[in-house]
C-alpha cells in the first residue's frame, strides 16, 4: 500500500504531522481526499460542490508556506470540508436551495476565513437540507444524500452530507451547523463524532442564517480531538456577529486526556421512556456501563418539561426563519422568475420557484404565528415554554456534571419512510430539540452498532462554555473504545 | 387547532409566496397538522413566566457608530439577477 492510499485513515493530528515531517505534501493530501470524493461521491452525493482546480492551488501554496515555516499550526495542511451554508468567496453557496443554486459567494464566512488563514484546504461543500431545514437531506434540492453504512438510509440531517464525508473519509473535517439538531442527528446516523457548542461561542457571520435564536456551527469528524482542534481555529469574538460572546476561548485539546474519575453523569428518565428504541436503548446502557466501570457516577436527572420541547421548536424556528429568509426577495441575489408583471409578482414568484416545500411550510408557519393576533399565543407563549426547559437543565446542572442520552431515537431510516410526514420528521429531534433550545452544548460520538447493523451516537451535554469537559470525556471514552475508527466496508 | 384555506392563502401572501390554488389544500393540511402538534403548548401554565428572548440572558452588544465596511458595491452587484449603472432593477413601481 502506498502512503496516499492510507492518508485518508489518519487523524487531523496524524495528517499534521505528515506534512510537517516531510512524509507526504499537503498536494498529496489533499489529491488522495479528492481521489476518493471523485470515486465515492456518485454514490453518496454527499458533496454538492467540488473545489479541485482552487484546492490543488490553495495545496501549493499551503506547501510552500510549511517548507518556509510560515505556517505550523494545527490545521496547516489540512483539507477540510464546508457544510453549503458557509459562505466561500469566489465558490458556489447554494444551501441546497434553488434559490442560490448559482450564487458565487463574494465574501468569506467567518470561520471560512479563520480555516483558510490557519493553512486549511477546502475540498468542496457538503449537501444538506435545504436551508438546513430537515432531518434526513431528503429536502435537498440536489438530491438526498445516502448513508455510507447502509446506502438505502438516510445519513440524518440537515448536516447529512457532512457526516456522510466523514464516515466515508471523503474528508478529516468539515464543519455543520446545528439549529435543533442538526449536528448530532446525523453524526449519530453516521458512526462520526460532532459538536454543537454553547450559542454565541462561534460567529455566524457569513452563514446562512435559519433561525438566529438557536443556529451555532460546529466541526464534524472522526474524532473528539479532531474537534478539539478545529474548534481551537474557529472558537473565538467577531465583531461582525453581535451575537458571538466575548469570552476567553481555552485550548480545548489541553485537557483531553483528563480522568473522568468522579464525573457525575445524569441521565434524564425522560429520554430513556417510550419512544426510545428497545436496540438503541441497549446499546447506550452498554455504553453508560463502561463510564461507570471508569469511576462515573451515574444519576438519574429529571427534564420534566422535555416534551414541550419539539412544539416550542415549531413556533420558535418558523418564526425565525420567516423573517430571515425574507431577504431572498429575487432583487439582490438568487432566484429571480420570468416576465414578473409587477414587484408584487417578481416577490412572489421568485419566492414560490425558488423554494423548496419544507422551506414554504416553514416560512408560512413562522408568517402565521407572527401575524396580528396570534403573536402572543404562540410566539410569546413558546418563548416562555423555552424558558421553563431551560429551567429544567439549570436544575439537573445543580446535581450533575453532564447530561448523556441517546441523540435520536432510533438508527437511521430508510430513504423516502418519512419524506411526506412532516410531523414524524420532526418528532426525530425530540432529544436534541431541547438541548438548542437552552442553548447548551451538545455533541454525538459514537459508541456502536444495534442489531440492525447501524451506528448509535451517544448524546452528551454539557453546562454552557463546558466544550472542554465534553470533549475530554468523549476522547476518553475514544482511547477505550474503537468504534469512531470504524469505517464502512465499502469506503475502507 | 384547524387552519382554513383562505387563511393560509392570506399568510402566502403575507409571506410573499404565490401558492398556486391545486397546492392550496395539501399546504393547508400539513400546516394544519404543525398547529396541531403546537396546541400542546396552549394547556401549558406559564403565568409569571418571563418569555426568555436569548439563550444566555445577553445583551445585543454594541459597536461605536464608525464606518467599517469599504465599498463593494460592484463585487456584491456581480450577484445580482438584473442591474443597471450601479442599480437594482425591479419592474416600474410607480407610472
């Protein structure tokens, strides 16, 4: 086997190494990923766009700099991916939208900005559901993404073609967004590990926004280091996002190796009641048994407010979204109709061509619970709702360090089982749902497989700004276990 | 809680969407199907229960009221669908 042929099963760390010890070129690295985009991805759909020609060139560039010793930090040489919500300067950003299905952004996200300052090559953008509004990138108007561990499942959503890349090593990284569960839906679908950090830790400038109370982004990859690492570049104040906290950002790769010793884990019976899935089930209680054998102390904590949480999300996000994406009106950017007769026409045509049906049940949800006379019963009334399950979580912090519990209830389902059941959808993230809502971090990282032969994550949250913690504990649990290093027969 | 027909013909245009009438009736059953999973909310008692507008109780931060972006109108106009001598165009708005 020659080194390009097992570059795609290093780490971001093992990957930094090998180019700053000479033992491959950051070219090398980066032709071996878009090798396997090229071989896998007709199958997967899991990329929408492909940078080769601007990463080839970034590559050279990027080798240059690490010979001269410009560059030596973590990411340098590393190829990345991009959820198609970030913003990239001179490539297409669609958000899996018609709507911006030739958009070439002019700008670079935030965090775009911070991983090409860093040494970062971006190998393409990630499908998604569109305008990340979905759990199973079926919206996606450039087709479904399909699941490396089972090819007829869905990968999960709305970040399913990132985590498709990452359980088939199409890339070491790549970044997703999480607005009820978003990243952790799908990393648990996939085998991969994600997290979601505490609202406002990251800048949302330039990424396309859903609903602003709750989208935070966050990195995708195999394992909680190579999140802690990538979470190191783009954690962190912007101006440009009046949101992002000013907060003193740790090195979050310092305390990985941390004991968990004593660490008190609260499980929320109400995420172990009906609903959950009996193999699922079995494979978390395996999983909270190996904490326990490391010294854990488990309890049981209580969310009593839980299962609000999925009806406040349907007011709260709809209404969010609605103001949003009211800026695609077809004048500045985007989709813009035929022969409109009017402004009135131009509005309302572009809008109705350009976007897909869950994104117009969206919108008109959000327009109706805003609209005169109903904004106290359902927006007001939600937001208080919020208030109580964010009461819930204070409560379990006081007794608890972190909270674990399955992200989904279930392992992935079939493509199409749910596409014309919006509610059934929805109800998948009824235990991440509440996690967004309060704000908290949460990630997935995978700890096996059910009897059908499909990935289980396991979901952990922490108390705000706790990523560190969070990731030392799933890292621990990674140096006991492989199962984040398992990969698809058919993508090995 | 049920939604009419005409009442969701009102919110697409609210929304500035032109839902052509053969989609009215399969819109208004899955909108109706969301309102009713979000009824659940109204048997909910939350008298005195401060609606909770930010995730971390934080102030919207201010900046000082100085210029910082440079000018990139031709760069951002690259995008748009139609444009004129530096203008957005729309159809004639007033005769």
């Amino acid at each position: 086997m020659s080194q390009a042929d097992s570059i795609h099963t290093l780490s971001l760390k093992g990957i930094h190494d090998g180019v700053h010890t000479g033992k491959f070129s950051v070219m090398e690295a980066t032709d071996a990923y878009l090798d396997r985009i090229e071989r896998f991805n007709p199958e997967l759909n899991a990329y929408i766009t492909v940078t080769r020609e601007s990463a080839q060139a970034q590559a050279v560039d990027i080798d240059n700099r690490i010979r001269k010793g410009e560059l030596t930090g973590a990411m340098a040489g590393v190829p990345y991916a991009l959820k198609d919500l970030f913003c990239s300067e001179g490539v297409r950003t669609t958000c899996a939208s018609n709507m911006l299905s030739n958009f070439i952004s002019p700008y670079d996200a935030h965090v775009a900005e911070k991983l090409k300052a860093a040494g970062g090559v971006l190998l393409g953008k990630n499908n998604m559901d569109e305008f990340a509004m979905g759990s199973s990138n079926e919206t996606s108007a450039f087709g479904n993404v399909r699941n490396p561990w089972d090819t007829t499942k869905v990968p999960g959503g709305s970040s399913g073609g990132g985590a498709a890349t990452i359980a088939a090593r199409l890339a070491p990284m790549t970044l997703g967004t999480d607005t009820g569960g978003s990243i952790r839906q799908p990393a648990s679908f996939c085998n991969i590990t994600g997290i979601k950090p505490t609202y406002g830790r990251i800048s949302r400038y330039g990424m396309i926004a859903f609903a602003s109370s709750l989208d935070q982004c966050g990195p995708m990859a195999p394992s909680a280091e190579d999140c802690a690492i990538t979470l190191n570049v783009i954690a962190g104040l912007d101006s440009r996002d009046s949101t992002s906290v000013d907060l003193p950002v740790p090195d979050y790769t310092a305390n990985l190796n941390d004991s968990i010793e004593g660490l008190r884990i609260g499980l929320p019976k109400e995420f172990f009641a009906e609903g959950l899935d009996v193999q699922v089930g079995a494979v978390i209680d395996r999983a909270i048994k190996q904490f326990q054998a490391k010294g854990a102390i488990i309890k049981e904590v209580t969310l009593p407010n839980s299962h609000l949480a999925v009806p406040v999300y349907y007011v709260v996000a709809p209404a969010e979204c609605s103001s949003n994406l009211s800026r695609f009106d077809g004048v500045r950017f985007g989709h813009r109709c035929e022969n409109p007769k009017d402004l009135l026409d131009l509005y309302e045509r572009s809008r109705w061509e350009g976007f897909g049906d869950e994104v117009k049940r969206r919108i008109m949800i959000g327009t109706y619970a805003l609209s005169a006379g109903y904004y106290d019963a359902y927006y007001l009334k939600a937001q208080q709702v919020r208030r109580l399950i964010k009461q819930d979580f204070e409560a379990a912090f006081k007794d608890v360090d972190v909270i674990m519990g399955p992200s989904c209830p279930t392992t992935a389902f079939g493509i199409g089982a749910k596409k014309d059941d919006p509610i059934a959808m929805y109800l998948e993230d009824l235990y991440t749902i509440p996690v967004s809502l309060a704000g908290l971090p949460g990630m997935t990282f995978p700890i096996g497989f059910a009897t059908d032969g499909l990935p289980v994550g396991m979901q952990l949250v922490g108390n705000y700004f706790e990523e560190a913690r969070m990731l030392n504990i799933a890292h621990q649990y990674q140096q006991w276990t492989d199962w984040h290093t398992q990969v698809p027969a058919q993508f090995a | 809680m049920a939604i009419s027909e005409a009442e969701v013909k009102k919110v697409a245009r609210l929304a500035r969407l032109a839902v052509p009438d053969e989609r009215l009736a399969a819109y208004t059953q899955n909108l109706c199907n969301i309102l009713d999973l979000v009824d659940q909310l109204s048997a909910v008692d939350t008298t005195g229960v401060e609606p909770m507008a930010h995730p971390l109780e934080m102030m919207q931060r201010l900046r000082e009221d100085v210029v910082t972006e440079t000018d990139h109108r031709e760069k951002y106009q690259a995008v748009a669908p139609e444009v004129e001598d530096g203008l957005y165009l729309v159809p004639k708005v007033i005769e």
